[in-house]
C-alpha cells in the first residue's frame, strides 16, 4: 500500500500526475469527483465501480490514521503458528483478512467476553479460532463447509467440523456465548449465516459480524433482518479488517472506458475493509427466528 501509488492512480483518471501524494481530504474529494462522473444506467457496474473507489478510498484513510494495532507480542505467536492459507474458493466465497485483522477481531471478542466462555467460530478462513485461543482460556469450536479450512487449522491445533451451517444438527441450537462469522457477500447465503448464528447463540450471546455497506449491497438490510430475529446492534468498530482485492473481470473497465491495466494496478496497492459489527441477543430472538 502506497499513498504515492495511490495518489497517481486516482490522478490518472482525472488527467494529473501528482509529484506528491493528496492530502486525505483531497484525496477524498477527487473520490466524490469520480464518484460523479462514473455512474451509469447499469447498476451492477455502477455498484462494482463505487465499491472500488470507496474502499480506495479507505486505503488511503487508512494509511494516515491505521486501525488500532492489536498487541505486539501476541501478534507475534500467532503469525509464529499460523501456516500457509489455503487457496481462496471462490466456491464457497472466501477471502481471508490479514492476520493483524484477525487479531484485532479477536481482541473485541475478548474485550467483552473476559477470557471465559464457549465460542462458535462460522467459516473461519481466517483463523480467527487461532487467534482467540491464544487471547483466554475459550472453549472454542469451529465449523466451515470447506474440509480444506478444517485441515488447515487442525494443522495449527484448533478444533474444528465440516459442516455446511445450513444443514446445522438441534445440538448446535443455544450452546455458545459468543458466535463470530465473516459471512459471504451473497444475500442470501449471508441471511443463513444470520440465522445460524441466531439458532447457536444462547441467551445475551454476542454476534461479531464482518460486513460492509459499500461492498456488500445486503449488508445495511442483514442488520436490519437481525433486529427482527432480536439482536441489538450495540456497537460498530469501522474498517476494522483488511483483505487484499483481486480483479474478477474486465467488465468494469470496458463499461466506463478505463484501462483494465488501472484495475490490475490498482489491486496491487487498496485493499477492501470491513467492519465489525457486534450485537446482543435479547429476548426476542427465540420466537422470531
Ligand atoms: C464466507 S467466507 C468469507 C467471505 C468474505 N466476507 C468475503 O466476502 O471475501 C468465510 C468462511 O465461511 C465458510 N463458508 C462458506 N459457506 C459456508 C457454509 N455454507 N457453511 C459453513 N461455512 C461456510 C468459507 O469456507 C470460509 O472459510
């Protein structure tokens, strides 16, 4: 990540060539500017080039004021245990964040959970498992559709099954204080996380959900369907995850006229963020799920 990079690139769209990088503000405005000027009647592409220049956008945010560094020595054991990721599937919608993130997730687990308790960890390509094992004494289960994903961690010695959390066994129904899960985009697959996650969670449970607004078009609704099942969105840490992009097609670029090369070069130097959002079971949720 480069803010130089960066800088030219978005430039480059508007006919400059800065020597220096843009201030944040600046950099923000000529985001507006494109934001404008690349919209169109195509919706998808319309949303596709949005989600691009937003989470440029936050790249660049991010290089000025980081997200909070998780702890150092902790940080070290985990990236000491951690062993190769396994190729992403696009299969079953993966994308890992970077291991600072997935410590820093785990780290607001933490916080609120104090060490103690019984922890359902939904898809975890990004061993957030691991992470938190090394934070207090959980007792931690993970499950994810992908036996690779169970493999790799049992590599590292988590726990975990194979399982697609749609076809979820009753035992699973209210056991854990705590379910974390970094859904797929897809709305509808993430609605079954959602419910999963509602059925797992036991009285005053904690849901720590990865999503974001401006690559997910369901995310803002997700958390409205929540509130229905009974979940209180309590608090929202912003852009809190990072996963490095890749480029799934040349659409994009043909439909507004930019270079493909752009997109290639821009995937080199932003990431995509999400944030976390954490919510409550309350009383409700049994009935309405
Ligand atoms: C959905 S992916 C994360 C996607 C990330 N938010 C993104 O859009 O790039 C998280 C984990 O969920 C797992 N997963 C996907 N579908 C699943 C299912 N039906 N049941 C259990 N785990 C699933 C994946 O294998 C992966 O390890």
């Amino acid at each position: 990540m480069s803010a130089g990079e960066l800088s030219k690139l978005v430039g480059q769209l508007l006919g400059e060539n800065p020597s220096v990088p843009y201030l944040p503000s600046d950099f923000s405005q000529k985001i507006e500017h494109l934001l404008l000027r690349y919209r169109s009647s195509d919706e998808e592409e319309t949303f596709f080039m949005r989600y691009t220049l937003r989470m440029t956008e936050i790249t660049y945010e991010r290089l000025f004021r980081p997200a909070p560094a998780p702890d150092e020595k902790v940080l070290q054991r985990f990236l000491d245990l951690l062993q190769p990721y396994p190729e992403a599937s696009l299969e079953y919608s993966q994308g890992s964040v970077d291991p600072a993130s997935s410590l820093r997730r785990a780290e607001s687990v933490h916080r609120l959970l104090g060490g103690r308790g019984r922890v359902l960890v939904m898809g975890d390509d990004d061993a957030t498992s691991l992470a938190l094992s090394l934070l207090g004494d959980y007792e931690i289960e993970v499950i994810d559709i992908d036996p690779r994903i169970i493999e790799w961690l049992a590599s590292m010695g988590v726990k975990g099954r194979v399982q697609d959390l749609r076809l979820l066994p009753d035992s699973y129904a209210e056991r854990f204080e705590a379910v974390i899960t970094d859904p797929a985009a897809d709305q509808e697959l993430a609605g079954e996380f959602l419910k999963a996650a509602v059925t797992c969670l036991g009285p005053d449970g904690w849901l720590f959900w990865a999503d974001h607004p401006d690559w997910n078009q369901g995310a803002l609704t997700l958390l409205e369907q929540a509130r229905t099942f009974g979940l209180e969105l309590l608090e929202r840490q912003p852009n809190w995850h990072c996963y490095v992009p890749h480029v799934i097609s040349d659409s994009t670029a043909r439909h507004f006229q930019i270079p493909a090369e752009w997109f290639h070069k821009l995937v080199q130097h932003a990431r995509v963020w999400s944030h976390l959002y954490i919510l409550r079971k309350t009383e409700r949720s049994h009935q309405e799920v």
